[in-house]
C-alpha cells in the first residue's frame, strides 16, 4: 500500500511540473509575441522616417539636423524635428488612443498652450502651420 501511495505521489509531482514547464512555455511565448509586435512597430516607424527622409532628399530639401522630441507630453509615442534652413519640421508617431482620436477630430495639437494646425498620414502628425505645400505633399502622399 506504501508503494501505490508513493508511485502516486511521484506520478502527481510529474504532472505539476509537466504543467509548470507548459504555462512557463506559454508565457514565455506571450513574451516573445509582445516583443515581436513591438519590434515590429519600431521597424515600421523607423521605415516611415526613413521613406520621409529620402522623400525630402529627392525633392533637395535638405534638413542640418534631425532630433528626437518627447512627444510624451502631446500623447506621442514618438517624434523628431527636423531642423533647415528656414525653420523646423515636427513630425510625431501616435499609437490609438485619446489624444490620438482627438486630433484626427480637431486637425489640431495644443503645444505648450499654443494650437497649432496638423495633418495626419496614418498615425503621423506633422506641425503644417508655415511648412510648404512641397513637404506637406511629401508626407501626405507617404505610406
């Protein structure tokens, strides 16, 4: 009777870890498909900047600098501005949410207490107010 009980004993500690050793497998894969999706979403935005980028240099304009913004403050996953020779280009990556909706609504972002007009390409919003119909056609036409 002694030996039924400990087989059962050992045969129950099996099956616990067999079903430790499978949820840890699942959460680890979770993990990975979260990380994955948000690689995914860097690589996307880095792509994007980049086609803006290039978009700009075959239309010779021309930009001395290019710095990241904390776009936090705005609702922003991200952003940069892009400095030339007759002013700034800022240009934000928005994920769902609020802020976003609402300036989709209003074509509209409050910068520290200033609004300003924007125009939106997929989740990018570019601060149109004095840029030229040339760059706004560049980032209206980007994919």
């Amino acid at each position: 009777m002694k030996k039924i009980f400990v087989a059962m004993m050992c045969l129950s500690l099996l099956t616990a870890c067999s079903q430790d050793n499978k949820t840890a497998d699942k959460d680890n894969n979770l993990s990975n498909d979260m990380n994955n999706a948000v690689e995914d979403i860097e690589d996307t935005a880095k792509s994007w900047y980049g086609n803006f980028e290039n978009a700009l240099k075959d239309n010779e304009i021309s930009y001395a600098s290019k710095e990241a913004l904390d776009g936090t403050s705005i609702g922003a996953a991200e952003g940069y501005r892009y400095t030339m020779d007759n002013g700034q280009i800022d240009v934000y990556r928005y994920e769902d949410g609020d802020d976003f909706r609402k300036i989709m609504n209003d074509k509209k972002l409050d910068i520290d207490g200033k609004s300003q007009n924007v125009e939106i390409n997929d989740h990018y919003v570019i601060v149109s107010d004095g840029l030229s119909d040339n760059i706004l056609n560049i980032f209206r036409n980007l994919k």
